[in-house]
C-alpha cells in the first residue's frame, strides 16, 4: 500500500461555522458517581468547570476541538445548589455556583461576560447554557412575558453568549413560547443560537431543532429513527436555518450534514468510586475512548458546514434494520440502571429491540452495500452539500449485546465532486463519478495536519474510483493514541487534469 506524505493540509485552517457544542451533562453524571439527576444539578459551576483535578476541569476538555466547539453548561448553572425549583428558567448566573464570575459584577450581563470571556480564553469558540423553558417565579415580577426574556436576550448579546439549548420545563411544549425566543433573538441577540427541542413543528420556526435524548447502547438506531421522522416532512420558513442537532452521534451529525451536542467526555473506565459508569457503558461502543470522532466531525464542519431542512432532496430507505440489546445481567446494578430508562418498557424476553432506516442521504442518492458473509450491512448516512462536497458514514450494528460495524462493499455516487469525507469502515469505497481524468487522489486523517498522496493505492475502473478499506482504516486513525478507539475518518481530494 504505497502511501507518499506530502506537505499539504486539506483542512482549512478557521473555526467551524456550525453551532457544534460540548454539553456538560453527561460529566455532571460522572462527578455524581451515577448519582440522582437533582446531584447532577448541583454538579454544575466554577468549580467544576476550572479546578483541574478530576472528576472536574471540563474547560480543559477537546483541546484539538475547542475553537470549533461551544461550551455548553447544561441543566441548573442559573440555579442555586439547594435546587430551589423557583430559579428555574432564570438564565441569571448564580452567585454560589460562580462566584468569581459574579462577585463585584454590576448585572446579570457584566457576569456572564467574565465567564464567557474566561471560557474564550482557553480557545473555545463560545459560551452557552441549558436553558428551563418557563419564567422563573424568582425573577418574573410584573414583566410580560415578552419583557422577561428580552432581558435575558439583552444580558446574553452584553456578554456575546453563544448559545442557548432550550429544554424541558412548564412550557416545553409551547410552540409560540419557542417561536418567540428564537424571533427576539433575531434583533436583541443576534449572535445567539437558540436551539429547540420536544415538538417537531417548531423546526421550520427554528435554527436548531435537537433529536432530543437516547441512551448510548441504542443511540445509533434511535437516532436513524428519529430523523426518519423530521426529514423530508418538515421545511424551514424564510429566515430560519431549520438545522437537526443529533447530539452525541457526532458522526451521523457530520456525514449528514447535522449539527451536535457532544455528551462524551475524556475521564474513561469506571466513575471514581468504582463503579461502571453505566452512562456510556465500556462494554459496548465504549464512546468516551473515542475522543478523536469529535474532532474529525468538527473539522469537517468547517469545509461542509451543517445545513437546514428543506431544500435539498431526502431519501430515506424502505428498509429498516434491527439491533437489539439482551439485558444477560439484569440484577447487576448498571443493567438495573437502563432497565429504569422509559426507552426500555416495551422490552421483551430482557430483549430491547429498535428498528430503524438503514440508510438516509440528503441531497445525493442512497449508498448502497454489499451484505458481509454473515448476511449484516451497516446503517448509512451521506450528504450531498450544497457547496458541493459529499459525505458518508458507515454504523455499527448492535446485536445482542455485540456492536460492530459490518465490513462491506459499498457504494456511493459522487458525481464529480474534489472532496468527499468518508467516515467507518469498509471492505472497498466504490466512488462512482461524471469522470474528468484524474492527476492524484489525497487522503488525510480529519484529526491530523498532513495528507498522503495515495493515487497509487487506489483503483480507476471507468467511472469508478474504488478505496481499499484498509487503506481507510489506516490513514484514517493515524492522529489517535493506541488508547483511543475512534472509528476511521478521512477526507479524500481529488486534483484534475486540465482538459
């Protein structure tokens, strides 16, 4: 396999455009030891976010990432550590849980500026918060309603905060509560993001419509279903950006053109105490040892931005797949954990099983995969951008209590595309295009600086450029430790003869 380093680097070098952001929630659990979610609110603050022994330090996070990822402090950093119910929705950064930031601050405004500014400072793109969809008790006075969340709105563009990811709450199901923060923002805030989650009509109303959450044994199906059911129904109006947020499947979130909410966080293995951390699970995909997906995602954000619903052709495959989960260990406390999650009460014989589209593309053809010996193919996403970039992703299965991808022949028509991202494992890539005779074939690890020429690794025959898997594989992890155990993700450069 003849691979010739060169002196290039395919990936430009800015931030990513696209509103990607690391949320804390997840490492709020990990601090708690798997505690309650009312011990993951009060692990949220100054504390954790700075002090750099672990299980805290969370600004010190995705080193490689942060100038393209926010930083989002997630449920109850604007409520007090006693957890009194009537902040709730306050957006006001709270004096006990960051003190530094508020003390000596003249308004709501003046300190979250101190924070962001401190967040900004160790390179992230941005600052932003969870955000209770209701007016605080505490707070709300005489305001209308329209008048408190101006104030909030005007506190946010005093501090340039970033981004606000509007959950649960009194008014999670509010469609005009919605619509309203995302339309003041427009001229109060404009720099916001708000982001909406729990009624899909709000999506052609929004600029970022979460798919809200899964459980990391299943997420990969889940979340092919649930966009199953937001594309191709909704489109976005005028002024929207009408972007789908897929969270932790950072992935799926970069080969389909979505944005992300990264739940994964560095402290591998068990919680402090010992215990398995029964959040992301070492005994399946084992997410938080693949740290460098998230680069590679976000990297290739900044070539092909995210993009909205609508506007762009969406198919999605008739045929579903299914994983299933066996619960061998239910007495055992980390398989009793999931067995309390509402994703699994219509288990059967301690078998969860999901059903899901196989393959997804927006704005290109479906993919298509040759079967592997044991008769399995992978769920599959690709994106045609409207920049004229392509992208596909191979998932993994889970089946039983196995997760892998299958090793398949896929193919992918590409038209005439220079630039492709591919992400998985294959057993060969077999890129279709409208041929222009080709000079060199480039490939590069989305995490890494520096692209190998491989022209002489690849296959032309007619219109088809085929990829060996392995070569994939091995260009597409070489930015890893031996610790890390992402899954490949390359992007390939074609150059052209001139005609």
């Amino acid at each position: 396999m003849i691979m010739k380093k060169t002196n290039i680097n395919l990936i430009p070098d800015c931030s990513n455009p696209s509103p990607d952001y690391y949320c804390t929630w997840q490492t709020q659990l990990y601090a708690t030891c798997g505690g309650t979610p009312a011990e993951q609110r009060k692990n949220i603050g100054e504390r954790m976010l700075f002090e750099k022994e672990k299980p805290f330090g969370w600004a010190y996070f995705y080193e490689a990432a942060r100038s393209d990822l926010f930083l989002v402090m997630d449920d109850s950093w604007d409520v007090p550590f006693d957890g009194n119910e009537a902040y709730y929705g306050s957006l006001i950064l709270n004096d006990e849980k960051f003190p530094c930031a508020t003390r000596n601050s003249t308004g709501n405004g003046a300190a979250l500026k101190r924070l962001t500014d401190r967040i900004k400072a160790l390179g992230w793109k941005g600052l932003g918060g969870w955000v209770c969809a209701q007016e605080s008790r505490r707070f709300m006075g005489d305001l209308t309603i329209e008048q408190y969340w101006m104030e909030r709105l005007r506190d946010a563009n005093a501090a340039g905060f970033s981004y606000w990811k509007v959950d649960w709450g009194k008014k999670a199901r509010d469609f005009q509560l919605r619509k309203m923060l995302t339309d003041l923002s427009r001229n109060i805030a404009p720099n916001l993001t708000v982001e909406h989650a729990v009624i899909p009509s709000i999506i052609p109303y929004s600029d970022v419509y979460r798919t809200y959450d899964v459980p990391a044994i299943l997420s990969i199906p889940m979340t092919m279903r649930k966009l199953k059911e937001i594309l191709g129904t909704e489109k976005t109006e005028y002024g929207y950006m009408g972007l789908i947020n897929c969270e932790d499947e950072v992935y799926i979130a970069a080969a389909g053109g979505f944005t992300m909410g990264v739940m994964r966080h560095p402290y591998a293995g068990a919680f402090g105490d010992g215990r398995a951390d029964c959040s992301f699970p070492s005994v399946h995909r084992n997410l938080k040892t693949k740290m460098q997906e998230v680069t590679r995602a976000a990297r290739w954000h900044r070539i092909a931005p995210a993009f909205g619903v609508g506007g762009r052709e969406v198919h999605i495959d008739d045929k579903e797949l299914r994983d299933t989960w066996c619960f061998e260990n239910i007495d055992e406390e980390i398989e009793a954990w999931w067995l309390k999650h509402p994703f699994f009460k219509d288990m059967k014989d301690h078998t969860m099983s999901v059903y899901a589209p196989a393959r997804i593309s927006r704005g290109c053809a479906l993919p298509e995969a040759i079967p592997d010996e044991n008769g399995n193919v992978p769920y599959m996403v690709a994106a045609g951008h409207p920049n004229g970039a392509y992208s596909i992703v191979t998932l993994g299965r889970t089946l039983n209590r196995m997760y892998e991808i299958p090793r398949c022949h896929v193919r992918f028509h590409i038209d005439s595309a220079n630039t492709v991202a591919v992400f998985g494992d294959y057993k060969n890539l077999i890129l279709e295009m409208t041929h222009k005779k080709m000079k060199s074939v480039y490939m590069q690890d989305l995490a890494d600086e520096t692209a190998y020429d491989v022209t002489d690794s690849v296959f032309f025959e007619g219109q088809e450029i085929i990829i060996p898997g392995e070569l994939i594989r091995r260009i597409g992890t070489i930015a890893q430790s031996q610790d890390d155990t992402s899954e490949p993700g390359v992007i390939i450069r074609f150059e052209y003869k001139i005609m």
